[in-house]
C-alpha cells in the first residue's frame, strides 16, 4: 500500500503518516501539488491525503486529466466544517478529522488496499483450486484465472501474489476492459512527456509501477489485437516500450490474467493472439461457480455477515435455520458478489436475534430463490406476455436502453456483471451507457441503483 501525503509534514500530518506507516503502508511525502503529481506519474501511489489547505480541485482535475486514479483523501484540523465541505465538494473522497484517530486512518487504509481482503473457502471444488494455486503461487508462471463473474478472480489473483516470493512489491490490477482502448497502451507501458495531446509530463505505466511485483490483467480478453503483439514482447523480452518513448524499459514483473470469455474460443475466432494465450496459460485456475460449490455458500454466508455487522457497527447475528435453507437452495447466478450483497442488505434490515429469512431478499425487496412452483411460473408466463403486449409501439433503441439501465440497477451498477446477463461487450456497454449520460438520463453508479428505479 503506497501512501502519498501532499503538504507539509509538521505536527499533525507527521502523527498521520507514522499511524500509516505503522499499519504497513509505504509513506511518500510532498510539499505541494506539482510535487505531488511528479510524484504520481513517477511511482505512481494507491491513496492520496491532502492537507485542507492546499488546492484539491487543481490536484483532482490534473488527475482526471492524466487519468491517473488515485483517490484523494482530504486532512485539516476537526474544526473547520466549511473548508472540509470545500475539500468534498473540490472531489476528495473523504475528509479525516486533524489530530489523527488511529482507528479512522486504519479504517480509510483498510478500504482502499483490498490486500486485507479475505479469502474464504470450504468446498472440496474449491480446495483443488487453491491447491493448485498454492503449488505454482511460488513459481514464476503466467497463471490465467477463468470463471464466471463474481466467483472470486481477483481474490485469488491476490491470494497468489501474496504466496507468492513477490508478497512484499506491488500487487498491480489493470482492468482492460474498463479504460478506452486508445488509452489502454499508456496506461499499461506509460508515455513520454508530448507523446500525445494531454501528455503533459513523462508518466510511468503500469508495467513499471508493478516492477518486482505482480501485474494483473484483469479481462484480458477485451484487448485489442495490436496490443497483445505489444503485451505478448513485454512478457517474452521482459522490456517495454512507453509511448513516445525511444528507448525500451526493463521490467521485472509476474503476469496473472482473468477472463470470463473462453480464451481458447477467442483464438479460434481470431480475436486473440495463440501465441500470447499459450503464454498466459502456463497453468490454468478455474474457479467454480458458487453454485459447484455448496459447502462455500454457508461458510461465505457467515463471513459476510459477520464482516457487515462489523463495517455497520452492529452485533453480529447468525443466520436463522430458515434462512440458512435459503440461501443454500439458491442459484447465485452472481456468485459469491451476489450473496455478498444480499447479505450486506441482510444485516441491515433484519430486527431481532438472528438473520432471519425474511431479510434475504433481492435489490428490489422481494424473496429470493428459485421461484420454479407451477403457480409462479404461470405468473411469470403471464407478467411476460403483458410485457410483450407493452413493447409494441415502442422503437428497439427505448426498449434496449430500458433493458440495459434496468439490468444495470439489477446488478447494483456493476458493469460486469450487467454486461454478461446482457450478452454483451463490457464495453459496448459502457459505450451505451456514455451515450444515455449525454443525453441526459441517469445511469447506475457502481454499488448502487438509480434514484428513480428504488423509489418508484
Ligand atoms: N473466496 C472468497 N472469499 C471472500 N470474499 C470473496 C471470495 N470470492 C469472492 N469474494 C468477494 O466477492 C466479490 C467478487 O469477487 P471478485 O471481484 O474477485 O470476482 P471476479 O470473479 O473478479 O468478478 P468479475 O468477473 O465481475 O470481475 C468481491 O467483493 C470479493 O471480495
Ligand atoms: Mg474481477
């Protein structure tokens, strides 16, 4: 976890960074914002704090420029309300109190390294898996992580690193399919100062910010042919060349890779490269879905809602007998996300001793589960017939962002998850959902619903 306080170290501030440090991250310091972001696009950081007083809407708008994503945490003494106000608005993520709570600095640190991310499991399915994980965690191979979405591919990319010799360097994510592809070259090999417009200053990628570490390339399947060529040297010649750069640049990285395509179809296809799959595919994890899996869903179950009683301040609460049954007999087409969801939203809505089943619902408040009764699936002919009826007049462009947004809020803004029950691209969907935000409509954030979808 790197850690980039921008201001200058006196007093409080010094308290902050060594409650950091203490708790394992690495601490660089800046006087002031160019310093700052010279620091960025040289190492690169996962948090920023910033103190109050220096100018946040400068440092947030230079990174939105860069398209350098570090969240920004703001500091200044408890008193001041307005100039945290000021802080949030300007973008911060979040405004920590001066002097420095241990326990809150912790809890900002916890959130934004997923390092401390559990990684939970029972299942024999599932013991193969990490067996094999465990065997070659210590090697150098390329390891490919297949699985549908939500089953856990980047936990276990991370459960790797951490066995791995690389523990202690970077853990590195890159997901391909959420930055543009014009951008995705910089963003994983870095440019050089006037490489292209916008290119204000020599910017490392994340090849470089990952050395000694692990790089993964989440859903590598979205990249484009032209840049597996460039991946593919990367990982065969150990050297990268930045954008606009004239000379290559040494590396030393480990390279995991997920996908929830069939690669191996991709190939056959023609829209990946064989001799880039053969490198990534040294040794092969693939992650069951919950639902092959039953003896994780309990275990699962009991964690998170342990770890939601805790993130909410309430006591934990076991889950009744009923709703034990319940979550057991259900097909968790989102997998472990999916019950992870339903079982934050268990803990915040059940009232009494224990979880009961009346609080595992869906997003939208009814009961889950697998609804295959004669009766429900007559009502479920009949509400689609109605909707059928409901689509004639109606062009395929409404009724397809319809889909898509409902879908969306469906899977509380996950893109992923959203794009896959759509059988779409992950980016065919982000370019829709561009479309719709320029044209005015609200859009799911991740983690959420539209205002409009929850209350009416
Ligand atoms: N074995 C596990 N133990 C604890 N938490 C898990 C486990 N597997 C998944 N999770 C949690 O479920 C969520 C989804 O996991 P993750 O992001 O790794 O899935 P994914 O397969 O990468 O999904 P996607 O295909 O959508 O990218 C995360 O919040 C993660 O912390
Ligand atoms: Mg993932």
């Amino acid at each position: 976890m790197r850690l980039l306080m921008i201001g200058r170290l006196n007093g409080e501030l010094v308290t902050a960074s060594k409650i950091a440090m203490q708790r394992g991250a690495a601490v660089t310091q800046a006087d002031a914002v160019p310093q700052g972001l010279t620091v960025l696009r040289a190492r690169g950081a996962d948090l920023i704090m910033i103190d109050v007083g220096l100018d946040i809407r400068a440092l947030v708008g230079a990174l939105e420029a860069e398209r350098i994503r570090t969240p920004v945490i703001a500091c200044g003494v408890a008193a001041d309300a307005r100039a945290a106000v000021a802080a949030i608005q300007a973008g911060a993520k979040e405004y920590i109190p001066l002097p420095p709570d241990p326990e809150l600095i912790a809890a900002v640190l916890e959130a934004v390294t997923s390092d401390s991310r559990a990684f939970v499991w029972r299942d024999p399915a599932m013991e193969r898996v990490v067996r094999l994980a465990d065997q070659v965690a210590r090697s150098e191979a390329s390891v490919l992580i297949t699985g549908e979405s939500g089953t856990g591919k980047e936990v276990l990319a991370r459960h790797v690193h951490q066995k791995s010799h690389r523990a202690q360097k970077p853990f590195v994510s890159v997901n391909c399919a959420a930055i543009p592809e014009a951008l995705l070259e910089s963003e994983l090999f870095g440019h050089e100062k006037g490489a292209f417009t916008g290119a204000v200053a020599r910017r490392i990628g994340r090849f470089e910010e990952a050395n000694g570490g692990t790089l993964l390339l989440d859903e590598i399947s979205e990249m484009d042919v032209r840049l597996q060529s460039k991946l593919l040297r990367a990982l065969q010649e150990r050297v990268i060349d930045r954008v606009g750069g004239t000379a290559p640049v040494k590396v030393d990285i480990r390279v995991l890779a997920t996908s929830n395509r069939n690669l191996a179809e991709e190939v056959r296809k023609g829209t990946f490269r064989e001799d880039l799959f053969y490198r990534l595919n040294v040794v092969h994890l693939r992650l069951p879905a919950l639902r092959e899996r039953p003896a994780d869903i309990l275990e699962l179950a009991a964690h998170f809602a342990k770890k939601y009683a805790a993130v909410n301040g309430l006591a934990p609460r076991a889950l009744s007998a009923e709703a034990r049954t319940l979550v057991t007999r259900n097909p968790w087409r989102g997998n472990v996300r999916e019950l992870e969801n339903t079982l934050h939203r268990a803990v915040l809505l059940a009232s009494g001793p224990e979880i009961g089943a009346e609080a595992i619902l869906t997003p939208e408040g009814d009961a889950i589960g697998p609804a295959d009764g004669p009766a429900t699936r007559a009502a479920q002919a009949a509400q689609a017939a109605d909707a059928a009826r409901g689509l004639v007049g109606r062009t395929v462009a409404e009724v397809e962002r319809d889909l898509i947004l409902d879908t969306l809020d469906h899977c509380l803004g996950n893109r992923t998850h959203a794009a896959k029950i759509l059988g779409i691209s992950i980016r065919t969907l982000r370019n829709k959902l561009n479309e719709y935000v320029e044209a005015g409509l609200e859009v799911a954030e991740p983690g959420g619903v539209r205002a409009l979808a929850a209350y009416g």
